[in-house]
C-alpha cells in the first residue's frame, strides 16, 4: 500500500529531526531510520497497529523511540496524519 503523509506530519517529522540533530547527528539519523522502516511496515502491513479513539485513527509506535505515528487508511492508501511523541496528548485531545 502507498503511504502519504500530510503536511502537517512532514513538518512534525522535520522539526524532531532537527530537535535530535541539533544534539546529536548520528541519534537524528537513527531516528530518521527507524521512521522510514516504521513506515515501510505500514505500507505492508496497514491494519497491523490498533485503533486508537478517534474513529479511523490508528497508532504505530516508532520501535526504539518515545515516537508514535498516528494514519488513517484512506482510498487503499496509508495517511500519516501526524508523528509525535507519545508523552503528548493525542492531536485530537488539544485544547481549542
């Protein structure tokens, strides 16, 4: 299956690498890793990661990271609709 990821979660993905490269370049490329590999096993296997509470919203933890990617699967296609990390509250809990 495709993945496509919204604006949003690119620049959610832009500014964790910065934040960990800033640091630590060799921790921001793992990181960056670890997010390509994530998403590959996405486009492979869509249905694998649980249902969080929003309808349709599902959540795949980034494997050796505090990171959790949340996608809908739309028109036999992976949306990424965010990648944060998982202390936050869930996008959709955020006060107005």
């Amino acid at each position: 299956m495709k993945v496509r990821f919204a604006e949003t979660a690119l620049a959610e993905v832009d500014e964790i690498l910065s934040y960990i490269a800033a640091r630590n370049l060799t921790a921001a490329k793992a990181m960056r890793d670890r997010i390509e590999r994530a998403t590959e096993h996405l486009a492979s296997y869509p249905y694998s990661a649980p249902l969080t509470d929003e309808a349709g919203v599902r959540q795949k933890a980034i494997r050796h990271s505090a990171y959790v990617i949340f996608y809908m699967i739309e028109d036999g296609e992976v949306f990424v609709l965010h990648v944060w990390h998982g202390a936050r509250r869930r996008p959709w809990e955020q006060p107005d």
